[in-house]
C-alpha cells in the first residue's frame, strides 16, 4: 500500500493539466475562453510532491528508530491524508494545491524509507526479497491507477473530474494509516528495545511457528548478532560516504546511475505529459501530439501489467519452492 500511495500520488497529477475545471480554477486565461498552464505553474505543481519526498525520507529514519517503523508508517500515512485534504479543498488558488502537494510529500517520503523497513524487517527470510521488491511493483501499480482514473473522470462536469482521484489518495493512505495499527511492531525493533519476547512472538506468528521452534531462536540470534556488530562499529558522520575507503567512487557511481535516470527525460512524456495528450483524443482535439498518445499510453499500461505479471510469477516460484522444501523437510 505503501508503494502504490507512492505511485498513486505521483502519477495523478498530470492528468488534471487538461481538465476543464481544474483549468479553469488554477490555469492562466488565453483571452479566448480557453485556460493553459506555463511551464513554471505547472512544473511547480508537480514538482513540489518530489521536494516534500526529499524533506520526508531524510527525517523518516531517525523517527523510524525512535518511535517504532509501525508508528511512523501510521503518522506518516495520516500527514498525507492531511496534504490531500488541502489539495481537494483547493478552490480557485494554485498555489494552495501545490502547497498540499508539498505536504503530502512529506508523508509519501517518509513512507518510502519505513515501509521497505518495516518490510525486510517482518517477512520470513526465505521471502524477503520478494516482500520488499513488491514495494516497487505497487508504485507501477499505483501510477497504472491513477492514470486510469483520471481516464474515466475527465469527461466529468465540474470540479468532480480532478476531487475524485485527488480525494481517493486519502482513501489509500488511511487504510494504510489505521490498517498498520493492526499488525505488530518490526521484531528488530521491539528486541531492539528490550522486548525480546515481543519479538519471538512476531517472529513465530509470521511465519506460523511454535514459539520456541528452532528456526525462530535462529532468527532471534540473527538480530542479537547483527545489533551488536552495529553497536561495536564506531561513531561515523555522513561526510564519510565521501571521505571513507573508496566511498566517494560508490556514492558518486551510485547518485550518478540514479541521475542519469531522470537526466533521460522520459518522465516528460510518462509523467507530465502522458494523460494531457490521452485526454486531447479523449475530447477528440487532434493535435500533432495525439500520434504520440497511443503508443505512449499503450507502452506505460504494457509495461506496468508486464511488471505485475512477473512479480506474480516470481510469487508462484516462492510458493512451489518453499512447499517444496517443506515436503522434504516432512519427508521420512
């Protein structure tokens, strides 16, 4: 869910560019009854979710180690309800939505560092990998939904054709925000505090064990070990992803990849672009760009299905290894 909030989020916003209303309340009038948007309005718009991410991941590890990953995906899920609140509550001031952006992004950011925590930190080993990749899979998923939303509430009269898939972000991130409750705390976290027995339960109860089952004291050592080889590592500051061993070559070769990414410009046409050239055929507006609009639509929903298919297949292969494994392990 946290992934898909994340997705969800970043990929609704486009579509509302060529919504009527949505024109209207915060566009700029071309003097022929018609609104458009300049580069710097719209970019603002979507670019300050991206920003709010940046403040909210930085500060979500610290909280994450403080109050507990549960507590923080609660909290942090619940300041997005507050960001969309604002952004669905806008009425004829841009900057109002672009300040909700902002301050959901606070919360999508700090979800994107406690979920895959909270993830790898809960889900038996023999699956973990799968668990946290999953993130990755419902962020496709989420841009996916909102594309498809927006899709079918454009033709909508009013300002219901962008409060509806702006106002189903808060739907999303309040079942994450109350659902979380529900589940018990990361079991490195509760040993981390001194709930050692906190931890064994977690432990057996995720992976339908006894309590005192090997597999789970195995894990229980595990954490012991790995907390106490962190608490034995010496103080180091963040400077030193550049000044340590052969740091500065990892951290740059790492930031650059991740760069060069983005520095291709292919979020231009899938996120910021994408729906305003789909929503032109949609009102049958044939423009020089409506060419461009099928193969891209047709790539981005191709790509998130084969996405979701093979995440689904990786799935199936765990499930027959691990039934596998056990059939062995019953064996006589």
């Amino acid at each position: 869910m946290g992934g898909m909030i994340f997705g969800y989020s970043s990929g609704q916003v486009s579509g509302y560019f060529m919504m009527k209303d949505y024109g209207e309340r915060f566009g700029v009038p071309n003097g022929d009854g018609t609104y458009n948007f300049s580069a710097a309005r719209q970019g603002t718009i979507t670019g300050l979710l991206s920003i709010g991410c940046l403040f909210g991941s930085l500060v979500a590890g610290n909280l994450c180690d403080s109050i507990g990953r549960r507590k923080t995906i609660s909290i942090s899920a619940l300041w997005t309800c507050v960001g969309t609140i604002i952004e669905v509550a806008s009425q004829h001031a841009w900057y109002q939505h672009a300040i909700g952006r902002l301050v959901t992004g606070l919360g999508v950011g700090a979800l994107s560092v406690a979920v895959p925590m909270y993830q790898s930190e809960s889900a038996p080993a023999i699956i973990r990998g799968l668990i946290v990749s999953c993130y990755q899979l419902f962020v496709t998923l989420g841009i996916w939904c909102a594309e498809m939303v927006n899709w079918g509430t454009n033709h909508y009269d009013g300002s219901a054709s962008w409060r509806i898939p702006n106002a189903l972000n808060f739907l999303w991130a309040l079942l994450l925000g109350v659902g979380i409750l529900l589940l018990p705390e990361s079991p490195r976290f509760a040993y981390r505090k001194g709930k050692v027995e906190e931890a064994r339960k977690t432990i057996a109860n995720l992976a339908g064990l006894d309590i005192n089952s090997p597999s789970v004291n195995r894990q229980i050592d595990d954490i012991r070990e790995k907390l106490e080889e962190e608490q034995a590592l010496p103080e180091t500051r963040l400077v030193e992803i550049f000044t340590g061993p052969r740091m500065a070559y990892r951290t740059i070769l790492g930031i650059t990849l991740q760069a060069g990414q983005q520095l291709t410009g292919i979020n231009f046409f899938f996120v910021s672009k994408l729906n305003g050239i789909t929503s032109q055929q949609l009102t049958n507006n044939h423009s020089t760009s409506e060419p461009l609009s099928s193969p891209l639509l047709a790539s981005r929903t191709a790509t998130s299905l084969s996405s979701f298919s093979a995440q689904l297949t990786a799935l199936a292969h765990s499930a027959v290894s691990m039934l596998s494994r056990s059939a062995v392990a019953e064996s006589p």
